[in-house]
C-alpha cells in the first residue's frame, strides 16, 4: 500500500498537505499559542474554528513548511498506552502568504486503496463545505515527522489503523486538513491482521464493529467543527 504521495504544485495551488509531514523541519513548541487543546476542545485562533477531540490526545509534534505561496503548520497528538500509540490525530493548517495567487485551493481527498475505502462524501456546515473519507491504512512510521515521537521512546504500530480525513477551505485563504486514526487493535476486540478482511466487499464480525465503533467517533468530531471563537 502507498502511503506517502506527490502532488504537483503551481502559484494558485497549495502544497498537497500531506506532503508538508514529510518534509516540514521539526520546530518545537511552533506557533503553539495559535492552536491549543482546553479539555477537550481543539482550538485554533488563526483561523478561528474549534472542534471536539476523539480522544484524550496530547500534542507531540509540530512544525512549520514555507511554500511559494504558503505556508503549512501541522500538530500531530498521540494517544498512547504501554509506550505504543494508539491514536493519531495531525492537524494542517495551510496559508496564504501571496494574495496575488489567487484564492487558496486544496487538492481532492485520494484514499489509498479502494477495496479498504468505506465511506467518501462531502458535507455542508455552514458557510464549510467538509470533505471527507473513511478507510484503513498503515502508519508510515519512517516519516521524518515522527522522529521525535520514536525518539521518546514511543513504539508507532506497522499494521493497520482505520483513519477518517477532513478537509475544508476556509475564508478563500486557509485550507485545514485534519487526519484522525486509530490502531484496529485498541478495540477490545480481537481482530484480524490480513488487510483482505478489511475491505468493504467483506467485512464482517468484529473487523465491521470495530469500524462501526470507529466511523461514530470520527463523525461526531466532524460535526462539532465550528467556525468562530469558542472561548
């Protein structure tokens, strides 16, 4: 499975956001006052929307990537137990630098693989237009974004996760990405590890309550995105 991907860019159109994990430089603590986590809400002042957390997640990682016309910061929160990770939420926040470029453009949610892709739509909330996915994949655990995360002594699983994306643009100038995953074993279940009984096609027994369990977290996150101050 191909788990990292390039995109073109040009003046008019973003870095595809995930490309900024892989090649953003790890600056600690970046622009930490503009996105910050009270309870359990995430909040960003710049640009100004909120959203509640799957999870009890603690931020790990972040780091800035200076595009032509752009800039993307990402936060990445772990949730984790006996030293592996369990959850993964990464937060991208890209913006405009050059308003001469016109306005902000993001590329098209791309799952990695069909067979494994169980639900891909859009949604309006008010003045957002939400697109998003659910499917499972593998953690790439060589990134160089979670470097720091191994350096702390944290073990990131190789096998599958179920994940749910997010992405929306905002105010003709941000494009936010957020990407929520979680280790198909934190369950309690007891599930397979072959990817084939996790497609779509098949599914079944606990593999399906698991992403059944998994698909009601991730929705109820992407209904409490709201634009504006929360405090």
């Amino acid at each position: 499975m191909k788990v990292e991907r390039n995109e073109a860019m040009s003046r008019k159109t973003i870095p595809h956001l995930i490309l900024a994990l892989f090649l953003g430089i790890f600056l600690s603590g970046c622009s930490a006052s503009i996105v910050e986590v009270k309870k359990d809400q995430l909040i960003s002042s710049k640009p100004s929307f909120s959203l509640t957390l799957p999870a009890e997640l603690k931020l790990m990682n972040s780091f800035e990537t200076p595009g032509e016309s752009s800039v993307t910061r990402a936060y990445i929160y772990l949730k984790e137990k006996d030293k592996q990770v369990e959850e993964m939420l990464i937060l991208q926040i890209a913006a405009q630098t050059n308003r001469e470029a016109g306005p902000m453009t993001a590329p098209l949610l791309t799952p990695y693989t069909e067979e494994r892709t169980y639900e891909m739509d859009k949604r309006k909330k008010g003045e957002l237009e939400l697109a998003y996915l659910i499917q499972s994949m593998v953690w790439n655990a060589k990134a160089s974004s979670l470097e720091p995360i191994i350096q702390q002594g944290l073990v990131i699983p190789t096998h599958l996760a179920l994940q749910g994306q997010i992405q929306f643009l905002y105010q003709k100038k941000y494009a936010v990405s957020i990407r929520y995953s979680r280790d198909v074993n934190s369950f309690s279940l007891k599930v397979s590890g072959d990817a084939k009984k996790w497609n779509k096609d098949s599914i079944s027994g606990n593999e399906e309550q698991a992403l059944k369990v998994f698909k009601g977290t991730f929705m109820k996150m992407m209904d409490s995105v709201k634009t504006g101050s929360s405090s």
